[in-house]
C-alpha cells in the first residue's frame, strides 16, 4: 500500500508510447507515484492490490474499452477521480462518460498543460474530499493522533487542540498552507508540525522574507546562475532546491512586493521557478507553508497584495489564536518555561510564588507566548534562590490595564453613559472609588497585592481603603 502523504496516479493506455510520454511528463512535474497498465483487464485487480488517487483512461482499447471500464471502476471504487482520454472529439461519448462518473476528458494527442492541469485538479478535490471525511472522524471522536509532534506548543485549551487536529488532516497532502495570528503565537512552530507529520523526507527550510525587495527575494530563494549579475562569479542555488523533498516556510508574506507575489504565486501553481539570470525553467517538489502575522484581506483593499496570490493560499489555512484568547494556557506555559530555561541555564527549576499565574492571567500578552517566554527567562536569569521573585513580571505587567472582560453589543460611547450604566446616574468619587476597589478585588480573587497593582495604588493604601469601606 502507498504511504499516506503520495499521492499515486495510473495510466491505462495500450500505447506504450503514450504511457511512457505522460508518465515522464507528471514526473518531471513533481508526482512522483506514477502506475502504467497497458492491458485493460488487470485495471480491476490491480484496483484490489493498490491504492490509487486518479486514473487517466483511455477510452478506446482492445479486449475491455475504457468505456465499459468506466462505469465498473464508478462503481467499485468511487473515490477514484477518472480522467477519461479518446482520440477524436466525440461529444456524445464524452458527454455520456461524463454522466457516467468521469471527473473530466482529454482529447488526443494528449496536451501537455491539459494533462497536468486536470491531475492537479483532480488530486485536489480528492485531497479536500479526504480531508472532510477525517475532520468529520476528529469532530466526533476528539481524536489527535500525534501529539507528540505538538509538544512545543503547550497547551490543553479547546481552540487549540483544534487547530492541532487540523494540522494532523492537512499535513499529509501536497497543498500549501497558510498560518495566520500575531506575533509571537508560534507560527514557525506550527509550520515545523506540519513538516514533522507531513512524513516528508527533506529538510524544514525557513526563510523570513520581510524586508527582502524583489531581487533579494528572487536570489534567496531560486538562486542564481554564473554571470547572471555582477559578483555572481559562480551559480548557487536557492533555498527552494536546499528545500528538495522536504517543506518551504515562508515567514511574513504580507510584506512581499507585487514582483515577489508574482514569483510565488507560480511557484504555488506550477511548482515551477526561474533561477536569477536563467532562461530554463525548474521544477520544485516542496512542501510550502506560509505565515503571516497581517490582514491580507485589508493589504488586498490597499492594493498591497494581489487577489488571485490570496485565493491561492486559502487552501489551507490555519489560524493560532493569541495568549489573552488561551489565559487557561498560562499556568502550563509558565512551568514548561521554567523547566526549560532553567535547564538551558544549567540552573535548578525555581519554585514560582502562587499568586504569578493568576497575575499573569491578567495581562494581555502584546507579545503572546514569546513575551511570556522573555519574562521567564529573564526571572531566572536573574533568580538565585529561593521563591522565584515577581519583580521582573511586575516591572513589565504594572504598567499594563488588565485584560478587559467581554464586551457586550450595546457598550456606552461615552463616560457619562458608561457610569450612568453602573450606578443609574452621575456618581460620587467615593462611589466611583469604592466600585473599581471592588471590581479590581473580583478580578484579582481576593489578592490584595495584585488587586493593588490593577489599581495603580500601593497595597498599604488599598488596605486602609478596604478597613475604612467596612468600618
């Protein structure tokens, strides 16, 4: 049987001309499973042996014509995609295998461009047809096969479990993929966990490309041949060949230039490129996956990113929500932080006081889970001894608000209205005190300390407020 990730396409012709000629020509195109069989009677038991994802039949053969195959083939294995082949233009015989179940036609000889468009597009909407039907059976059963491959990524919140079973289904098939969410929300990450389940053999190849212009871009990535600029005393290649057989990882592609788009979006449909200097084009089998941390929809509307590059990358995509979305996330997130910078410090994991996870839930992460990774490490740099000390956290969370609780539709526009929400009318600064005393001592679970610091005021001065409000 095939391996899960292939993708395997046979060849049912009784020229071997033909089938020589074609296989060749989705080879040299990156599919690399490619069956022939010239004798139509071992098309069905070979069906019962393997596995197969496309079939390109030709209609007219002796012994079983592929018009009475067809239907057995509809019948028997109708997750097949077949691709019927006739030598002339018979509409009615087309037409009625169509009817039959044929996904789509080819008149001969065949033409290069229209064999591998209709592959391409038959292998796609049996990959997406495949990945329903798993969604369906993670959706129903909460499964996750690998959460091995997920172990950086620590986590036990619901939305990200997910977006890990979404990974497993997507993973395994040749589609790029596209990762959104903000900084520091372990897009690259994410992109080493498709590679690692992708079962692909070839290297994880990333390549940060904000702040590359076009010819940056273009020599990073397809390489140069020998005289094609000067300096270019010997060719190179490209990140896009040292990728060979493995994944691409495009970082920030929401800074790409309209050239750059233009480059990548044929390397997305093709699979091919154009070395710098070079006349001769190439073929690529890596993986792609691509993230970016903004608004392409909004860069579209600016001109700033081309619509059909867009609709390109939406195959696939995956969605990492921030830190302030995945609060319950906090406390496992500080203890694998500490576990692992304190190993890499060759120091003895610290013992952080129990109020940290609770302040630490009241902040909003600009920097999500790399912020909080920053902090950790700076606590423990710092560390040596004893309780953890807080101070690194506070010098950087005090000056923050906490994070605000849901917002309904109807909030007031205005600060009269917002009090008058509250209190029914226009309140005292001793009624306006007491409220947010109370508030910030709900939020911070009866913790005068962190009840203090939401407040901006010393603890001391919040304790007296507290005995003087129940006096």
């Amino acid at each position: 049987m095939k391996a899960s990730n292939t993708q395997r396409i046979l060849l049912v012709d009784d020229e071997s001309d033909i089938l020589y000629g074609c296989r060749a020509c989705l080879s040299n195109s990156g599919f690399g499973d490619v069956l022939t069989e010239s004798d139509s009677r071992l098309v069905l038991p070979l069906l019962e042996r393997e596995e197969v994802d496309v079939i390109v039949l030709d209609l007219h053969m002796p012994n079983i014509s592929g018009i009475d195959l067809l239907p057995q083939i509809v019948s028997r294995h109708p997750q097949i995609k077949v691709i019927v082949a006739t030598a002339s233009n018979e509409v009615e015989t087309v037409v009625s295998c169509m009817k039959g179940g044929a996904f789509d036609y080819m008149v001969k000889p065949i033409d290069v461009k229209r064999l591998l468009t209709s592959v391409r597009k038959a292998l796609e909407l049996k990959s997406l047809s495949n990945e329903l039907s798993r969604l369906k059976q993670y959706m129903f059963t909460d499964r996750l096969d690998h959460p091995e491959a997920f172990s950086s990524m620590v986590s036990s919140n619901k939305a990200m479990r997910a977006v890990f079973q979404y990974i497993e289904v997507v993973a395994g098939t040749r589609q790029p993929v596209t990762i959104t969410g903000e900084t520091g929300t372990g897009k690259e990450l994410a992109a080493r966990a498709i590679h690692d389940l992708s079962g692909r053999r070839g290297p994880f190849v990333p390549l940060n490309v904000a702040g590359l212009d076009d010819n940056m871009f273009s020599d990073t990535l397809f390489g140069h041949v020998k005289g094609a600029f000067t300096g270019a005393d010997t060719a190179r290649d490209g990140l896009i060949t040292r990728a060979s057989g493995g994944t691409l990882f495009l970082d920030e592609i929401g800074d790409l230039g309209e050239m750059s788009q233009i480059k990548l979006l044929r390397l997305l449909q093709e699979q091919e490129y154009y070395p710098v200097g070079s006349d001769f084009v190439k073929k690529s089998d890596a993986r792609i996956v691509m993230a970016t941390n903004r608004d392409l929809q909004e860069l579209i509307k600016q001109g700033k990113f081309r619509n059909d590059l867009y609709y390109r990358l939406c195959g696939h995509r995956v969605h990492l929500p921030p830190l302030r979305e995945r609060l319950d996330d906090v406390p496992l997130l500080l203890d694998h932080f500490l576990e692992k910078v304190s190993a890499d410090l060759g120091k003895k994991k610290p013992t952080p006081p129990p109020e940290l996870p609770l302040m630490l839930s009241l902040y909003r992460f600009p920097g999500n889970v790399r912020e909080l990774e920053a902090l950790v490490s700076e606590a423990v740099l710092r560390h040596t001894g004893g309780v953890l000390s807080m101070e690194t956290f506070r010098n950087a969370i005090g000056c923050e608000p906490p994070v605000a609780s849901e917002l309904t539709a109807s909030r007031p526009t205005t600060l009269e209205q917002a009090l008058a929400a509250i209190f029914g009318r226009f309140p005292t600064i001793a009624e306006v005190e007491e409220h947010m005393i109370a508030e910030a001592m709900q939020m911070a679970k009866g913790n005068q300390g962190l009840a203090a610091n939401i407040l901006g005021m010393a603890r001391q001065t919040l304790n007296k407020r507290l005995k003087s409000q129940f006096a």
